[in-house]
C-alpha cells in the first residue's frame, strides 16, 4: 500500500536532506527509510519529489535561506550543502567565509589565544588534540553573535535552540574529519575514556545509594581538572548529553546537587583552556539551566541522532541505546519498548555474538526487568541467555567479555525477583570469577561481590565468604 499524503508530509524535512542537501541516491534513501522508518515507498519516490519541486540543485528559496543562516553564523554548514552554495554564487560565499576568517582572528586576539589547547601528554595526544581542536575553531562562530551569559541555574535561561545548534555544529564538524580517517568518530585519548568512567561510576554509586563510595568519587572528581572530557568526539559529545541527564540523578535526594556541583566544575575547568563560545562548553552550560527536566536531553540526543544517522550508523545505534536507557529511568516503560524494538529489529541481520545485537537485546530485557509481571521476567531471562551466549534453558560457548559480565549480573538479578535465589548466586558468583578474569573497574567488581555476599547471607551459606575475600579482595575498591 503506498503511503498516505500525511505519511510523505511527516517525511517531507527528512527526505528533502537526504535527497537535496546529503546529494543520496533514490535507492540510498529508499534503503534507509524502509530500514530505519518502516516507510516503504517502492518506485514512487521520483513521483513524490517531482510534486514537491525537489531536485538535486538548491531551490532559490533554499538558497537564499541557507546563505542567510551562513551569515548569521547560526549553524555549520554541511560540506555539501556548502559546495552547492559555493556553486550558486561564488562572490557571496567567499565574502562570507572572508569575514569569518577575519572575525576569529579578531576573537582569537580578544580572548588571548584561549583557544590553544593545553599541553598534551604525549605525541598520540598531540596529533589528536591537533586535529579535534580545529573543530573547535572552525565551529566557534556558530555560536559568537553574542557572549556566552554567566553560570546560572534556572530553567527560566535556558536557550534550546542554542543547544540544538551546537549540537547540529558539533557533529557536523566531527563527522567530516572523522571521515578524513576513514572512521565514524575521532579516536578519544585513554586520559578522556577514564574520566568519563569515573564520572558515570560516580554518578552510579549515588543512584544505588553506597554513599560512602559515591562521595569519595565526588571529591576526587571535583577536585582534579575535568575539561578533557569535553573532548570532540561523538562519543564526549553522547556522553555529556546522556550522562548529566538530570533522569539520573532522581533517587538520591540530594542528587540534583551532586549534578549541578560536576557541572560547575566541568565548566570551571574546561573555561581555563577552550574559548567561551566552544560549542561542547556551551552545552555544559546550558544543561546547567534545564530547570532538571528530561526534555533537553532527549531534543538534544534526537538531534545527535539525525544529524549522524546516514553516515555513523555505529555511532547513531549507541546514541539511540542512550535514548531507550533515559526513557526506561524515567518511567516511560511502553515508549521505550517501541523503541528498544525498533533497535532489535534494526540489528536482525548483526552476527548474534556482535555488541550492536547484545544491546539491542540488552535495553529490551531491562525494560522487560523493570515492568516486573512474571511473564516479561521469563521473556528477559530469554534474551540474557542469547545475550550471554547461551541457548535458553541449554548449553552454549558462553562470551567472555564485560558485556557477559553484567549480563550475568542481570539473569541474579531475574532469578532473585523470581525467588530463586539459589541460581541467582550462581550466575554472580560466574560474573564474579569472568570479572576477576577481565580485570574490570575495581568499583565494579565490588558491587557484584557484594550482591554476591548478601545472596550467600540470605541463604546462611557462611562458609565461603571468606574464600570470595581472599579470591576478589585484590580487585575489589578499597576506601582511601
């Protein structure tokens, strides 16, 4: 059945990007709707376009508009969508770019220098530091019409649309170098990857109530430089959205504070070294005013996702995970089994043993976890048991990997709520010795311990806990 006239005008923005500004293919984008949309228009689509006055050269209308958001600096433009401008009059575009050129040299000499990167760690860091801070440069105009306002928090300042062209800008630039090195994403340096580990561990740790290990983390946190987690990079610019997305942050009473107070300090932080106006500070800024509602996170993860969708799938599928985790927290159970679904289906083709497909499968069984009936219990179970590598109720070549970890971790956790507590130990007691194995975050594998601990508790089995002390008490986190 051909798709209705409300269906193409649903479609409509989308499609025009593709087709006109992206430059795809009929076939590229008949793919991608059917695969990603369920919008499945076979040989119409040239009909559809020809309606609308949709052609692969920019209307004058798209034009003028386009040269107008260039003006203003509002949003980066896409390589492509620049190339066409650049086409349509040569004049206009290069005094465009001329006067950008001019206006960063003029912010560049205002602010001192302050977009210089700090010193690198070594010569890895150098190269990529290099590379990722002329994003940071080149983007900086997108948003320098006006000074970037004070810290402050109050839903009341919050500039949405600010964030959304950051957002827009930030992934535009990322994605067309990262496409220079052949790849999705530019390569994040290890001293980013563990501070954004420390940051959700820490984040973790006062959703799940262990206070004494969540303030010491604080602490540390708060009292090191943060801003190399304002890295860019796809995966930094993900991470900021979802990570201090105030969702998290809702079971400790005092949580809100805890946000506000990493926020502060990322900001101070990074505000030493990147330019007031760099788009990723911006964001932090911003998500300081949320007024502690989802709404920012979720607008700013959607447009992460359909500014990437067509080129980084690797990169939309985490953000589009991101998503369905946030839902889930906030009690949004149904919308984020539409959407978890939507992941598995998309993953169908993915070798089962492939981490797109385990974790896809992975947000449909904590949905499932979360809404509790005895059914969905059994359903979850299943999808832990593909998950893990095991035919569910039989045998199979279990993965050996952190993935396997905490799903073994969540088939205790099923087993529990099905007052079997007996194969809950068991399957701890598996991601225990796979964690001791794996050499895994220490504040990890002491929270498997000791839900490993209680379990034995629970069913008066005192005699190997001294056994788990001597065997994990060398992996485990020990208070400083």
């Amino acid at each position: 059945m051909a798709p209705s006239p409300d269906q193409w005008d649903a479609h409509k923005d989308r499609l025009t990007r593709l087709y006109v500004l992206k430059n795809k293919t009929l076939e590229q984008i008949q793919d991608l709707m059917k695969t990603e949309y369920g919008f499945d228009a076979t040989r119409v689509y040239q009909e559809q376009f020809k309606k609308w006055g949709l052609g692969k050269n920019l209307t004058r209308q798209m034009r003028e508009e386009l040269f107008q958001l260039k003006e203003a600096g509002h949003q980066p433009l896409d390589p492509d969508i620049d190339r066409k401008l650049r086409r349509a009059d040569r004049k206009r575009f290069d005094d465009i770019e001329n006067q950008s050129r001019a206006a960063m040299r003029a912010q560049d000499v205002l602010s001192g220098g302050s977009l210089q990167a700090s010193k690198p760690a070594n010569r890895a860091e150098s190269e990529l530091s290099g590379t990722t801070e002329s994003i940071a440069r080149r983007q900086t105009l997108a948003i320098a019409s006006s000074p970037s306002p004070p810290v402050a928090v109050g839903a009341g300042d919050l500039n949405l649309e600010l964030v959304l062209h950051c957002v827009q800008g930030s992934t535009n630039g990322i994605l067309c170098l990262a496409q220079g090195t052949g790849s999705e994403d530019l390569l994040e340096p290890p001293s980013t990857s563990n501070l954004w580990s420390s940051i959700s561990q820490c984040i973790y740790q006062f959703k799940v109530g262990h206070l004494d290990r969540a303030k010491p983390l604080l602490e540390q946190l708060c009292s090191n430089d943060m801003q190399v987690a304002l890295y860019s990079s796809l995966t930094s610019l993900r991470r900021l959205i979802t990570e201090f997305s105030p969702i998290n942050f809702r079971r400790y009473d005092d949580s809100p504070v805890v946000r506000q107070r990493l926020l502060h300090h990322l900001v101070n932080s990074a505000s030493k070294t990147r330019h007031r106006d760099d788009p990723l500070l911006v964001i932090c800024k911003q998500l300081l005013r949320d007024g502690d509602t989802r709404h920012t996170t979720e607008v700013a993860l959607s447009c992460l996702i359909d500014a990437a969708e067509v080129i980084a799938p690797a990169v939309v599928h985490r953000a589009k995970k991101a998503m369905i985790a946030l839902l889930r927290r906030d009690g949004q159970l149904d919308k984020a089994l539409d959407r978890a679904e939507e992941l598995v289906a998309a993953t169908s083709g993915a070798a089962p043993a492939s981490i797109e497909r385990r974790s896809a499968l992975e947000e449909k069984a904590h949905i499932l976890m979360d809404r509790r009936k005895e059914g969905d219990l059994h359903e979850a179970l299943r999808l832990c048991s593909v998950r893990v590598g095991m035919r569910y109720k039989g045998v199979g070549q279990v993965y050996r990997d952190k993935s396997a970890m905490y799903t073994m971790e969540d088939m205790a956790k099923i087993h529990d709520e099905l007052n079997d507590l007996q194969k809950s130990v068991v399957w701890l007691e598996q991601a225990a010795y796979l964690g001791k194995d794996l050499r895994v975050d220490r504040m990890a594998m002491t929270h498997i311990v000791d839900k490993l601990v209680d379990a034995k508790k629970k069913l008066q089995q005192h005699s190997e806990l001294h056994l788990y002390k001597e065997i994990f008490g060398p992996f485990m986190w020990v208070p400083q």
